[in-house]
C-alpha cells in the first residue's frame, strides 16, 4: 500500500507555465510528461517532492531530462536524486497526508458506530416487538380458552 495519497494537485496552468513553454520549445516534451510522473510517483510515495535517482525510470526520465528539469528550475539536484522545487507550497506533504487520512478514518468510525447502533436497534426492536406480541398473543389465546371452558361446563351444568 503506498503511503501518499492516489492524487496530487497539478495547476489548470500548468500548460501555459513559463518553465513548461521553455521545455516545450527546446523540444523537451518528455522533460515536461516526466515532471507530470514525478508529482505523481512522490504523491503517491509519500515523499515531499523528494525523487530518488533510481526512480527516475519510473517518472519515465533519464538523468539527461532530469537534468533539463533542474535547468528550468522545476527540480533540485539533492544528495541522492533530486527535489521537485516548491513541492510544498503546491502539494500536501505526508504529514498533513497522515493526519487528513486519520482524521476520515476517525469520522468513518463514529458513522459506522451510529450506523451499527441504529442498524442493532432496528434488528433488536422487531424481534423484541415479536416476542411481545407472541407472548400477548399465546396469554390471550390461553384466557380464551380457559373462558370457553368455562362457559361451556356453566352451560353443561345447566342442562343437567
């Protein structure tokens, strides 16, 4: 299970970015898709914006285009790979990742609660409601008979 979120935030500018222009008119699209597949794998991974070296491959870059993204200043070369420059004044960091994910899980929690305590209770009051009405009816049915009875040897009593 990754440790990130399934989505990260990319601008409806994006397209139009100044840094991204320049990449596309130094006929550098992949540069440009690659940057798009590291938001995603680092969202994804959890990792702020940090891209190990050896993942390059699976952001579809090479250290050539890597480089290019340094250039145009939508990477930082760090010790060990590089950083998506501004990952945190765009995207959530794992942090607040942790603590939104947290959050949802604690407030599934009391729904589920309410909703298994008013499931419970439903189940509960027919059966208890049943019962009762078995139980009244069984009582009723008894002192019917018992009436019936009764009349029936008052009335046998009278004949002889």
């Amino acid at each position: 299970m990754m440790a990130g979120l399934p989505w990260v935030r990319l601008d409806t500018g994006f397209p139009s970015n100044a840094k991204i222009l320049g990449l596309v008119s130094d006929r550098k699209e992949g540069a440009a898709f690659g940057y798009v597949c590291s938001l995603a794998w680092s969202g994804g991974h959890g990792t702020d914006g940090f891209i190990p070296a050896v993942a390059l491959p699976l952001c579809h870059l090479s250290a050539t285009t890597a480089r290019s993204l340094c250039d145009a200043g939508l990477f930082l070369p760090v010790l060990g790979g590089y950083q998506i420059n501004d990952w945190t004044e765009y995207q959530m960091t794992s942090t607040e990742t942790a603590a939104r994910s947290e959050k949802a899980q604690a407030a599934a929690r009391k729904r589920w609660e309410r909703t298994d305590a008013g499931r419970n209770a439903s189940r509960i009051a027919p059966s208890n409601a049943t019962r009762t009405a078995n139980g009244s009816a069984k009582r009723n049915a008894e002192q019917n008979r018992t009436e019936q009875n009764r009349v029936l040897r008052t009335e046998s009593e009278r004949e002889t």
